[in-house]
C-alpha cells in the first residue's frame, strides 16, 4: 500500500526496477519492469531512483549483447539490458585493501575516478571470495566530472579531475579499446558557462563559519529562478566571497533543505512557480489547501501536501503552511518536459503511468 512498497531492483540493469502489484487474490502479484528518468539509476536504500553514485545497482554479469527477461506468472516479459561497460582486468585492478575493510557497503565505498576520462568514474564490486572486486565504467550525468574528494559527480570547476586529460585510448560501451584519439577538448562537455550573480552579497558569516570549505557550504538558493542556484566563492581577504550562478541539471530544481538539485516535487523552491491565487490573465483556479493533511503533517515530507492539478496533468499542486500552522497557500508547479503527475507515488511520472486522465 506505501508508496515503497513492492519495488526491487532489476537484475540486470540499473536504469530499470520493478514494481509488483497485487493480483486479486490479494497472495501473489505481477511484476513491471519501469524505467528511471534519463541518467539516474536505482537506489533499493532508499527505493528510488538516485544519481549513479549514490546507486545501490550491483552487476548483474550479463554483457550488453545479451537481453535478460523479467518473468510473470502471467507470461508477460520485459527485456532490458546494462549500460555500463565492465572493464578488462588487466586495466584496473580493484584495490583489495579497500575491499577488505569496506566489502564497498557504503554508498561511497569502492568509487574511484577514471585514469583517462573526466566524466565518468569506475565502481567495484566484490566477486564472491570476499577478497577482490570487478571494476565496472559508469558515466556521470551530462555536465558534470568526478570529484573523488566528495565521490560523487559534480560541476566541473569542483572536480579533481585534471584539466587535460592524457590523449589515449578510451574503452567503449562495447568493452573493447577504439582506436579514437581524445584531445583535450573532446572530453570537456558542451556547458554553459557561470553568470555572475551581481545582485547578491555572499553572507560574511558563513564564509567566516566554513570558509565555504565544505560540498554543501555557501549553496543559496537563486532569487528568480527554481532552476538555477547560486555559488559563492571565497574572496583571498577570506572574509568576503563572489556569487556565481550555476544551473540545475535539466528537469531539477534546487532543493535548499538538501543543498542540491532535486526533482521539483521536493524542491523548496516557490519563486517561479505560479500561485493558484494571484490575479493574472489566466483563469483564477479555485484550491483550498486540506486543513486536514496541514494539522497532521505540518507538510514536512518530501511528498506531503501535493496534490493533482484539477485540468493539466503536466503541473500539480503544492501546499505550504502559513504561520497559523493549520490552513495553507497553494502553489502550482510544472512538471519537467514530457512527464505527467502521477498522484499515487506523489511525483511526476511517465504519462502512461499518470494518474490524470
């Protein structure tokens, strides 16, 4: 009945999960195969789908020529296969003391940065023995580099990942070397660069506090825009700092609870969106927020509050608690691209998994 419940990983491909829903007789169910968006994979942890770093996806030993199937007992079948690409044993050798002490349990266990490659990383797994590891390529989301400090993808200026990387052979999503030679340029992805933020004053406390030291710290959230966040920089008098605008993947926005990107149904972001009550030339949509589900969650969770919107299926609408902690403000907000709201899982969905009709 949770919206977590009955969902596992798929066996052989981390971009995919399984849902199983009840049959009628309330004993035995039948299991979908669902994708997650472009560039996540899934999180069994928190059942979800995560950023590839933080995915709990183990590999499943087919290589991408071949097309395992998912089952039912109703005959139906979903194939899908692995996008990662397993390396060559004599390339990379999962460090055993590593293995050893972590068994890579931890979400950041068992990540290391690619020799070559500044936008994507290697994950080992430990085989069987216990004692060593297969070392699997995965790719960071578009724009982003690995930063090994943090072990996580992240914008290229945080990553320590070098500059230029060394012309030379990459391998392929095939497992095979091509004989392709990579100049510096062709591993640097096509993104915009920083816009200063030049209406905004770097808080000298905070800069004084973590001297912006730490992957969360001098992170504010954008005055206009949901999509986009704001960076401040220490200055060399390290007392004052100079803001950069920085752009959420596509489709996210920024989360400031969090200090990161998010999908838009968990982002405390409310500058952009539309509310429900403001005169403007569109008609004024009547939504009163359930007095109800305020008193008892006070809309903390990440999917409390939220609600369909009554004539599009690509926006829905979220409450927020006034100061009397009872009654609350609606707000609509916009899906990303082509998703729909699906009001069962509280967040925007592949259309033919919306609940709108």
């Amino acid at each position: 009945m949770g919206p977590k419940d009955c969902l596992y990983p798929h066996p052989t491909n981390c971009h995919q999960f399984i849902h199983c829903e009840v049959n009628a007789d309330g004993v035995t169910g039948r299991p979908t195969v669902k994708d997650c968006p472009e560039n996540l994979e899934w999180n069994d942890s928190k059942k979800q789908c995560d950023w590839p770093s933080d995915a709990t996806c183990g590999n499943g030993g087919q290589t991408p020529s071949q097309e395992p199937v998912i089952t039912s007992s109703t005959g139906n079948t979903n194939a899908g296969t692995r996008s990662t690409t397993n390396i060559p044993s004599q390339e990379f050798v999962c460090p055993v003391e590593d293995i050893q002490n972590t068994q890579c349990m931890g979400p950041k266990d068992c990540l290391y940065p690619h020799p070559k490659h500044c936008d994507q990383y290697i994950h080992c797994e430990v085989n069987a023995d216990g004692q060593t590891g297969r070392p699997t390529i995965k790719d960071c989301p578009d724009g982003l580099y690995w930063d090994d400090t943090n072990k996580i993808c992240n914008w290229p200026d945080q990553s320590t990942c070098p500059a230029s990387p060394t012309p030379d052979t990459h391998v392929s999503s095939t497992g095979r070397d091509c004989d392709c030679s990579c100049s510096s340029t062709s591993v640097s992805p096509d993104i915009p660069s920083p816009t200063p933020a030049v209406e905004f004053t770097c808080p000298a406390e905070d800069i004084a506090n973590t001297q912006c030291m730490g992957p969360k710290d001098c992170l504010y959230p954008h005055p206009t825009n949901c999509d986009q966040f704001i960076h401040c920089e220490v200055n060399a008098d390290g007392v004052t700092g100079r803001p950069t605008v920085k752009d959420c993947p596509p489709g996210l926005e920024w989360n400031d609870n969090t200090k990161q990107c998010d999908w838009p149904s968990q982002s405390t972001c409310v500058v952009v969106s539309t509310p429900v009550d403001t005169e403007s030339s569109t008609p004024k949509l009547d939504f009163i927020c359930p007095e109800k589900d305020i008193i008892e969650t006070q809309c903390m969770g990440p999917k409390d509050c939220l609600y369909p919107h009554p004539s599009a299926c690509n926006l829905f609408i979220h409450c927020e608690v006034n100061a009397d902690g009872r009654t609350g403000r609606p707000t609509v907000k916009n899906c990303p691209g082509i998703l729909e709201w699906n009001d069962r899982e509280k967040i925007c969905d592949w259309p033919r998994l919306s609940t709108c009709r």
